[in-house]
C-alpha cells in the first residue's frame, strides 16, 4: 500500500498537479498516524512528508508565490523530526540528508 501512495503521489507531482499532490501526501500522512505497523514494516510519515514539502517547494517556486518558501522549510522541517522520531531503517538516514540539503537551498533563497 505504500508503494502505491508514492506512485499516486509521484505521478501528481510529475504532472504538475501541485494541488492535487500536496493534498494526497497530507492525506497520507493522516492515514499513517492511525495505522499500526507489523514486525519489520517501518513507519512512512517522514518519507511522505519529505515528498509533500518537496511538493510545495516546486509549487512555490513554479508559480512565485510570497510566503511559499516559509511554508516549505516548515515542510521540511516536519519532515526531518518525523523521520528522526521513527525506527533505524536503511532510507532513513537518506531522508535526513535530503531534508537538509533541501532546507539549506531553502535557506539561501530567502537570502
């Protein structure tokens, strides 16, 4: 099921349906917090929230809007304490990276 929420959300985001993307990760990110995890599953909210700020980045940035870049380092920001809170697997320390690259470029646009 979470392979077909990025695929879902990737497609979106592809197609320039920013709305429509940062919607379903929103949505996705609601689903997971009342889901429960088997043994060996790994909790997908930091992913999902990366892709969602990565979302309103491009969003942001396609169409200038003033406030856009507050909102997707906020984004981000979510993004890496939700992938810091969850269990050691092998993309978390990715996500972390791309959550700091992504807030560091964020960063220098706001000058």
């Amino acid at each position: 099921r979470d392979v077909e929420t990025i695929r879902e959300g990737l497609r979106l985001l592809l197609t320039n349906k920013f709305e429509d993307a940062d919607r379903h990760w929103n949505e996705a990110l609601v689903r997971t917090k009342t889901r429960k995890f088997n043994p060996g599953e790994y909790d997908p909210s930091g992913p999902f929230a990366f892709v969602g700020a990565l979302t309103a980045l491009l969003y942001g940035l396609a169409t200038l809007q003033t406030d856009q870049l507050t909102t997707s380092l906020e984004k981000l920001q979510k993004a890496d304490e939700l992938a810091n809170a969850s269990k050691d697997w092998a993309g978390k320390t990715v996500i972390k990276g791309l959550c700091m690259l992504l807030m560091g470029i964020v960063q220098t646009l706001q000058g």
